[in-house]
C-alpha cells in the first residue's frame, strides 16, 4: 500500500480554505441551487485527495472539476433550481442577478461567472471548460449583451 506525501493532502487543506467559499458562490452563480454548489465543491475535493499524486494544479483541476459535477447535475434535473435562502453564508444574495444568470446558457453562465466572479481569463477558462479560446470570447460577449438586456429590463 501506497501511502501519499504529507505535504499533498496540506496543499488540498490549504486550497480549499483558500478557495472553497469563492468555488462554492461561483458554482451558486451558475447552478442556482446552493445543494449543487456544496455538492460539487465537496465530491471535487474528496476526488483530489483520491487523486492527489495524479494532479499538477489542485486549484485550476478542482475548480474545471466542481464546475463539471455541476452541469452534469444540472443535466440530470433538467432545470434550474429556484434560488431560494441560503443558508449558513452570511454574504448577501443578489437574487436579480441569480435569476437573470438561469437565464443563459450553461457555457455562457459558466464563462461569465468564472471571469468576473473567479477572475479568470479567457485561456484559463477555455481550459476549465475544455474549448477554445475564441468560443470562450464568443459565450462572454453574448453572456454580457444578455444580462444587460435582462438585467434592464428587470430594473425597468
């Protein structure tokens, strides 16, 4: 039996305390559903500590990983979630925002909350996302033009 370094499962500890609450709003952005989000954060933690000598990066793979969990449950209940109270986060929900961001596509959703809510750039989300770059320039700018539309409408 093979026993894993001592410094791998401290560098996972160390990236989800760095990162587990930012991953888990950005995945409440795109999923809707707070049960999608903390689901998704955890299983792709616990998959790192399976996989911890596979991985070069643990942000960026947990990060693609937890954001593929999410859609795959997004498939499988074929809808959003309504947002609903979260709880145990004290942070205030921007409930107009939440609804308007249901309202895209998946990949438009995704692209917008992991560049301006994870700060991203386009390489590293084309990445995350397995695509190209210049579809991820194409999902930002029609993500963007939406929201406008949606989030004026809201407010008028």
């Amino acid at each position: 039996m093979q026993t894993e370094r001592p410094t791998v499962a401290a560098d996972i500890e160390e990236a989800y305390r760095a990162e587990g609450d930012r991953l888990f709003y950005a995945l409440l952005a795109y999923s809707g559903d707070q049960e999608i989000a903390r689901e998704s954060v955890a299983e792709a933690f616990a998959r790192a500590l399976a996989s911890a000598t596979a991985i070069r990066e643990i942000v960026p793979w947990v990060w693609q990983v937890s954001f593929r969990l999410a859609a795959a449950e997004l498939r499988h209940r074929s809808r959003l979630a309504p947002l609903t109270e979260i709880q145990d986060h004290p942070a205030p929900v921007p409930t107009d925002l939440f609804e308007a961001l249901a309202r895209l596509s998946d990949r438009q959703r995704a692209t917008i909350v992991l560049h301006y809510y994870a700060g991203y750039q386009l390489d590293e989300i084309a990445t995350l996302l397995g695509t190209r770059r210049g579809t991820v320039g194409v999902h930002l700018y029609r993500a963007r033009v939406r929201l406008r539309r949606l989030l004026e409408d809201h407010d008028g």
